[in-house]
C-alpha cells in the first residue's frame, strides 16, 4: 500500500489563469463553416446583459447547427458550447466566463480541470489505461480497500466489506438491483422473494433496472412495461412501510437526500424505519448516495450526517451504498460497497462483471479524489460555506416570500423552493442567471438545486449570491 500511496502523492497545486483561448477546433470550424464571412468575424453585439446566450447568427450557433443532426436528441440545450473549465468557472466557444454552481451536476467537486488530478491522468495514460478484468491491475483493489476503511472510519456503514466498480451511477444501482435480488433467490430459492421497492420522487437512473426503481412516468412511460416486482411509496412516510414492504420484498433502495426530484431530505425516523423492516423481512437495504455522497453534505456519507440519527436509536446503516458522479470528478466510474453479514456471501463469481470498471486510469483517479473527500478540514469547509449559502438563500427568502417557499438540503445540496405561482418560472430563472454568468439547475417540481464544487469560496458564493438576486428581481418584476 505504501507503495501505492506514493505514486498517488499529491503534485504539488498549480495556479494557472485562463485567457481568453481559441481552440483548435473553433479554428476548424471557423475556417471551413458555411456560414457567411461577416458571421465569422462577428463582433459580439451590445446587450444590457453580461453574459447573453450566443445569438441565432453566431459563430455557436453555426457551429451546432451543423453538428446537430448527427446527435440522437436526448437533450434540450442552450446555446452556449462549454470549451474550458478551471476550478469554479467555465468558458464557453465565445470566451464568456460562468461561474458553475452545478459542478457537472454535482460531479466536479473538486473543481474543473484540478491540476493535481489532470498530472494523475497524464502519468496513468502513459503507464496503462485499460487491460480488462481478466487480469490484475494495482488501482482496483487499492480504491476498493480505500473506500472500505475510509468508510468504516468515518463511522458510516458499519458492516462496509467489499466493493464492485463500475462506470456509472446508473450501472452502481443495476448491480446493488441484481445483488438484492441474488440475496432474495438465496434466501428463497422459488423466486417469490424478487419485490422492489423504492419511493416517489427519485432518481436512480435511467437502465432498464433502474429505471424501474425511478417511479416518474416522464421518464418511464416511453420504454414501458418496466421491469415485473416494483413497488412505489412515499418518501418519510414511516405508517406505510408495514405494508410496502414485505416477506417477497427482496430490496429497497433510497435517496437519504433525493437530488433529481428536489433536494428533499429524509427524515432520521424514516430511514430507522426502513433498517428495522427490512431487518424484519429479510430485504436488504440500499442507500443511493451517488448525488448526496462523498462529502457533499459535510460528511463523508450523507447517512453518516448527524442530522440524520434519529432522537433516539441508531442512525440507519444500508447493506448496499452506491456512488459515483464525485468519485471520478468527471472521469467515468461508479463504486456499489456491499455488507459482509448481509450480501457479499451471497455474490458468487459470473453473478456480474464489466468490461471497462475498474479500469487502472479511472480507479487511481478515484483514488487520489476520494482520499482528499475524506479530509476532515475539507469537510469542515463544506459546513462552513454551506452557512454562507443557506443565510444568503434565507435573505432572498424574506425578500421575495411570494416566489421562494422553502430552502432545503444539507451541506453543499442545497435547494430553493419556488412558490406555486412561480414554479413554472424555474426555467426563467435559470436562464436570467447564465444570461448574467451563473450556472444553476433545477430539481423536481419547482425547485433551483445548488451543488457547487466543494472547493468554492466564499467569494465566489457571495458573487453567485448577487447574481441569483438579479436573475430573481428580473423574473419577478416579469410576472
């Protein structure tokens, strides 16, 4: 291990400023578009706005107009093409500077483009990349062992033991998926133990497995039926769980913090809930974590927080708990740990595998970023400007009481309700605040989600702070 840490040490911090750039591929574009000169050579016209969206007759326009009908349309976009990041900040085709409270919906959260992480590709990318599991490589186990110890350290899933690595949050819940429904054939060989369960306003991805755990007929009505043995509840309803889940219940997965469907926390008494009826059943409980983990919330598992220990009993440890996004920082990997009383014995070798996971280039990486998400200063810092944003959202609040109803979250997730009046106007918002160099999302039913990088200051949430209220101001005074 010894050696391992050394080659994963830290290369020392790199401050590099970003000027204004041109791309090669811009210059291709530039130089071989069809669109007339005068566009070429267009000269960003006046606006009251400081970052308005590229124009139908701008170069970005052209640019996506031709490269357009080659993409299979999964996706609604703005206009502006993102060509460079550094740390909190991004550029687009044009050079106009964002500042990004997604951080890659929640995934950069050290940042874009951290240099100590880009020297560690570099160096992988000339030693190995990619060699399959049909051999050995140093990394896999390494970040394997990594995630088990820092995890058990930090006081969260206790019975942690074993860990499969994947390429994806999507491919982390199909295997927690097929793993609950292994432990559910061994505990009743006749199949009558397969049940799933999971609740209203989720998200666990969009494979046919965990799509089916995704009750939202948005994203499942076009590829139904979905998979047989799914079962819905409500999210922090305990009185259900008696009835939802059952002796055929094999599995339940859940969000301690549901990003996608509008940063809502669940309450410490419903997660004690469901670690007591799954107990009773025999159904093997799976926190997804994949949004909500790795030190997003100040801890280094959401379920870890204390805000989450019930008044009185034990805090809900899960038997599965799935993450990505944060693991990689933008480099493709997802990680499923499993409990050694409750599932691993049940895992048996050609149960599941995959081609590119585990890979050497994606597991030192993850390596080196989850050694610094486990850094208590870090974690610390995430509390800190999690205040900061949480007594900024309160001011607009007071504010503006008729557009904000709520503000939710913990650490660095964060949302703010919109009121019913102004719930079809998040679309709005989001764009006056790019339009004036903010980058923020939405979530669920009217709500504007926050996940910055964990690496922010303070200054620069204040000067997010002050663009949000300008993007609200001119949305309200619209209505």
């Amino acid at each position: 291990m010894s050696a391992l840490r050394l080659a994963a040490r830290r290369v020392p911090r790199a401050t590099r400023l970003v000027p204004s750039f041109e791309s090669p591929i811009q210059r291709r574009f530039a130089a071989t578009s069809n669109a007339p000169q005068e566009v070429k050579r267009q000269v960003q016209k006046e606006s009251t706005l400081p970052n308005p969206d590229p124009s139908p007759d701008s170069l970005t326009v052209s640019f996506i107009n031709e490269r357009a009908p080659f993409m299979v349309p999964t996706y609604v976009r703005p206009a502006p093409m993102m060509m460079k990041g550094q740390g909190c900040y991004l550029w687009d085709m044009e050079n106009r500077r964002y500042l990004d409270f997604t951080a890659g919906i929640a995934v950069n959260s050290l940042g874009h483009c951290d240099p100590e992480i880009a020297q560690i590709i570099a160096e992988q990318a000339e030693t190995l990349i990619h060699a399959s599991n049909l051999y050995h490589n140093p990394w896999t186990g390494a970040l394997s062992q990594l995630l088990i110890n820092l995890t058990r350290e930090s006081g969260a899933m206790r019975d942690a033991s074993q860990v499969f690595i994947s390429n994806s949050g999507t491919e982390a819940n199909e295997a927690a998926i097929k793993f609950a429904r292994k432990v559910g054939r061994s505990i009743d060989p006749s199949g009558a133990k397969h049940e799933f369960v999971s609740f209203h306003n989720s998200f666990h991805g969009r494979t046919m497995g965990a799509l089916s755990a995704t009750p939202n007929p948005k994203y499942q009505t076009p590829f139904s039926p979905m998979l047989p043995g799914f079962k819905y509840g409500n999210y922090n309803d305990v009185e259900q769980l008696q009835t939802l889940i059952t002796e055929n219940t094999c599995g339940v997965i859940v969000e301690p913090i549901q990003g996608e469907g509008g940063v809502n926390v669940a309450k410490p008494e419903f997660l004690a809930a469901l670690r007591k009826r799954c107990d009773e059943v025999g159904a093997v409980l799976i926190f997804d974590e994949i949004q909500c983990g790795l030190a997003r919330t100040g801890s280094f598992w959401a379920h870890g927080h204390p805000s989450l220990a019930p008044a009185s009993g034990e805090a809900a440890h899960p038997d599965i708990l799935t993450t990505a996004k944060a693991l990689g920082n933008g480099i493709p990997i997802g990680a499923t740990i499993v409990s050694g009383k409750t599932v691993a014995s049940h895992i048996k070798t050609g149960d599941h595998g995959t081609t590119f996971g585990g890979n050497p280039l994606a597991c030192r990486v993850a390596y080196h970023i989850v050694a610094r998400l486990a850094d208590p200063e870090l974690q610390s810092a995430v509390l800190e400007k999690s205040k900061v944003f949480t007594s900024g959202f309160q001011a607009l609040q007071q504010k503006y009481p008729d557009v904000i109803s709520e503000v939710r979250g913990r650490g660095l997730i964060l949302g703010l309700q919109l009121s019913p009046l102004f719930s079809s106007k998040a679309a709005d918002i989001i764009t006056a605040a790019r339009e004036r160099g903010l980058l923020i999302i939405t979530a669920g039913d009217g709500c504007i989600r926050f996940v910055p990088p964990l690496t922010i200051t303070e200054e620069q949430i204040q000067t997010g702070l002050n663009i949000l209220e300008q993007a609200l101001t001119s949305v309200a005074y619209q209505a």
